[in-house]
C-alpha cells in the first residue's frame, strides 16, 4: 500500500523555512521570488501563482465594474451550466470522501497516533468535539452576524410579528438571530 512507511510526526526532520537552502528542497527554484530589505525577509512567492491569481481576479472584478448586468447575467449562466452538468460530480466525490473517512477510521491508520509514543492526548473526545461544535457555530456567526439581523429587519420572517417602531424591529431581529444561533 501507499501508507506503508508512515512514521509517527516525531520521526521526521523538521524543516527550517527561513533557510532559503533548506527551502528550495520543497519549492521550484524557477518559480520562487524572494524579496529582502535590509537583511529582513519581505516577500516570497511563486510568481506563476501569483500573475494566474491577479489577472484573474483583476479580470472579473473589472468586468464587474465596467458591466455589472451583463456580468451578473453571465455570472448566472455559468452557475446554472455548472449546477446542470457537474452537480453528479459534487454529489459522488463527496459520497466517495465520506467512504474513505470511515474506511480510514475503522482501519488501522484510524488508530494512528499524532504525538509521542508514551504521550497522553491533551483533550478527550467529548472536548475535541465542543470545540469543533464552537468554531463552526462561531464561523457562522461570524459570516451571517450583520446580513441576518439585517435580514430581519428588513422584512425577512418578522413581517407576521407585529411592531411598533424601528426600535422593536431592531430588537427583534436581534432576538431572532439570536435564537437562531442558539
């Protein structure tokens, strides 16, 4: 198999990134920019990443600006062409990728340690999964904590709820973020 030399984490050299020698062993010299100041480490990249990245970026942010309906327009043709052709795809990779999880939880790589061969994990797994449980929750809150009450107050679900003023209405769509937040 492929996985049949896996050495545990502590087995491995650890590779020093600030030595330019020791990181051209992992990157292609010919690809790799490095920018320094005065002895002190500015910038480094790989330029080929770097030029696709803003010419297309640049690209559609330009067309944005110059056509906005016509961008959105093409923006919707190619979600919809997209969604028609590949949504098999998406649906079977991820069918596939939950197999692997749980054939590589039930096989004997899902006993693999990461630590030290005498080392106690730090957290149980009731812990790893309230922080995991924590950080999706406070991602989400994150992402949606100014458009779902925006949501709200705008009109959203809490036009069958009766309102006094803009204040009540603020305060409600507060209340119902956060209820639906929990």
């Amino acid at each position: 198999m492929v996985f049949d030399d896996i050495r545990r984490c502590d087995e491995h050299p650890v590779a020093d990134f600030t030595d330019e020698a020791e990181l051209f062993r992992f990157v292609r010299a010919s690809r790799w920019v490095s920018v320094d100041f005065a002895g002190r480490r500015v910038l480094r990249l790989n330029w080929v990443v770097t030029a696709l990245a803003v010419v297309v970026l640049w690209g559609f942010s330009i067309s944005a600006l110059v056509a906005p309906d016509d961008t959105l327009a093409q923006a919707a043709k190619w979600q919809s062409w997209v969604t028609q052709n590949f949504a098999w795809l998406y649906i079977g990779t991820q069918n596939v990728w939950a197999f692997f999880l749980i054939y590589v939880a039930f096989s004997k790589y899902g006993r693999l340690k990461l630590g030290r061969e005498n080392e106690r994990p730090e957290f149980g797994d009731i812990s790893w999964f309230a922080m995991l449980f924590s950080c999706g929750i406070g991602v989400g809150v994150y992402y949606w904590g100014v458009s779902e009450p925006m949501y709200y107050y705008r009109g959203g679900a809490l036009n069958k709820i009766p309102v006094l003023n803009d204040d009540d209405r603020a305060q409600m769509a507060i209340f119902t973020t956060l209820f639906h937040w929990g």
